[in-house]
C-alpha cells in the first residue's frame, strides 16, 4: 500500500467531510444499507487495567492487537460488505503526552490498513485520543493523525454526524473550538430538520446517557443539563439515533423518539459482554442494530432476519 493510500485510509475526514462518499452522488435514497460499528479498541488498557494502573501500566497490547485484528477479519469476510466502519473512539489507551502513545498509535494503524479498501473507516474522537480536558493542540495532533475531529457525511440518504464530546464534556481549555463545532452542529442540525435526508445518525463517543436521559451523572454519561439539550435539539432535528462507546459494555435506552445506543468495547471489558461489534441495518422506515461477539460474527455472519431487511426495497 502506497503512502498515499495510507493518508486516504487514515486522514478521510478533512473539511468537515468524508473524503470516502459523495455528497452529491450520496444525497438520495438508494434502498437499505447497512455498516459495522466498533468501540474502544483502546490499545494498552487491558494490561492497565489488570494492574490496577490506568495511567502508566498500558505498557503491552498484543491481546488488543489480536482482538482488532480479529474483528478486521469478521469485517472483511461480510457479505454484502458494510458501506462503512466506524470506531467510536479510545483508539489507544496512552492520553496525549503519554508514554506507549505513538507505538500503540502506530499498531493500531499497522492492523487498520487491512480493512478491505472497499470499506471506508470513520473514526471518532474519545477522551484518550484527545484528553479528558482536551486541548488546542491535542486536538490537532488527532486531527493529524486520524482526520478531523468532527464532521458530517452521506451515505445513500441518509446524513451521519460525526460529533467531537469532549467538547460536551469539559472545553475549558478550548472553548473557541467548542463554538466552532457548536454553530457547525447548528448548521446540520438545520439541514437533518428541513428533513432533506431520509434519516440523521450521531456518531459520538461519550453516551448522552446510559439508560434513561433522567439518569444521575457518571463518569461514563454527559451531564444532565448538557445531554438533555443535546437529546432535545436531536429530536427536534429528527435525528434516529445516537451511537457511542467509552462505557465498555452493552447499554442504552430511549427518549422520546431518539435511541441512544451504547455498543462495548473491542477491547477492555467492563461487564460481562463478550469483545464485540454491532451490525447496524438502515432501512427506509427505521435504524435496526445488533451487537455481535467477534467470534459470532467471524463464524456465523449476518443474520438472515437483519439480511432480510437490507432486501426489501
């Protein structure tokens, strides 16, 4: 694979598009379709984790490499291939400035460019790859290596959100970047409500909330005052659904009409779900989504029930 091939894998998402689908070829509906969500590879974390040291004992991540490689595979073998992959961010357990950060980097891009290049990969932004209180610069060094850390695309009618949270979640040190995606997110918000799309997705990697958008703060939801916004101006704007990770188990609810969908990690389990992905089916009428253990998915594929609804015109 050439260098050039390797920028266009990595670097898709540049001018707050995706480089990867057309918006005006996208732009209408074509009939059901259906892409592969992925959460938290988190490469480190599993070693940091059993030591109990989450700040400096991610120190080895052959069992991450081995799970993504894993779960590139079950992609790859899919029939009909996904449109696209998305990884709801925590590529890499080292924070910015931290050490293992650009060989764990580095390894993950390494098992990444053997997605089949027929399918697009979308990344999202998550507290380690960016910082809990995350910075002009680190954000620019994700943006250099991953893509922009916001944006928006097609895919066959249908609009997908690609939303920066740490934003949501503390932008103290870099509140012009928090407006810049604040009026932005006005802005597509605007076009999801004139409903000049079949349907509007989010892609995010904090969960506006784990259960129900009444539910007490954590560290793994928005807080109350921030999700309820965000839940209210989605839902105003039509949006169907909300897909995120950094919980590292399988949760979500709904709230009014949106479904806020949690999938588990890849990597690092927190619960007692299986290193997993979701098959996510769009379909004229609604977003139907089920979560897959690696091994399921790489053994038995798609079910034909979720086969059946990418069929019908």
């Amino acid at each position: 694979m050439s260098a050039a091939e390797e920028g266009c894998i990595f670097h898709g998402a540049r001018g707050r598009t995706l480089d990867a689908f057309s918006a005006e070829k996208e732009g209408e509906w074509n009939g059901p379709f259906y892409f592969i969500q992925g959460a938290d590879p988190q490469f480190g974390l599993m070693k940091a984790w059993s030591v109990g040291d989450c700040d400096n004992g991610g120190d080895e991540w052959g069992q991450e490499i081995r799970l993504t490689e894993q779960a590139v595979q079950a992609i790859n073998k899919l029939n009909p291939k996904p449109r696209f992959f998305v990884l709801c961010g925590d590529l890499v357990q080292a924070m910015p400035g931290r050490p293992w950060r650009r060989e764990q980097t580095d390894d993950l891009q390494q098992v990444l460019k053997n997605v089949h290049r027929e399918i697009p990969l979308v990344f999202v932004s998550g507290n380690h790859d960016i910082g809990n209180v995350p910075t002009a610069e680190s954000i620019r060094e994700f943006c250099q290596t991953w893509g922009d850390d916001y944006f928006s695309f097609w895919v066959g009618g249908v609009l997908f959100l690609v939303l920066n949270s740490q934003f949501f979640f503390d932008a103290s040190k870099c509140p012009t970047l928090k407006q810049a995606q604040d009026q932005w997110l006005d802005e597509q918000l605007s076009i999801a409500g004139e409903r000049k799309c079949k349907h509007a997705i989010v892609f995010q990697h904090i969960p506006l909330f784990l259960q129900s958008v009444d539910e007490d703060d954590n560290y793994f939801n928005l807080t109350k005052s921030v999700r309820q916004e965000l839940a209210d101006r989605f839902i105003k704007a039509g949006v169907k659904a909300v897909f995120a990770g950094h919980y590292h188990r399988n949760a979500g609810g709904t709230y009014q009409n949106l479904d806020m969908v949690v999938t588990s990690a890849i990597g690092c389990q927190l619960g007692k779900d299986t290193h997993g992905l979701r098959v996510v089916v769009v379909t004229a009428e609604k977003v139907t989504h089920r979560y897959y253990s690696i091994d399921q998915l790489s053994e038995s594929g798609i079910d034909d029930d979720l086969l059946g609804l990418m069929k019908k015109k």
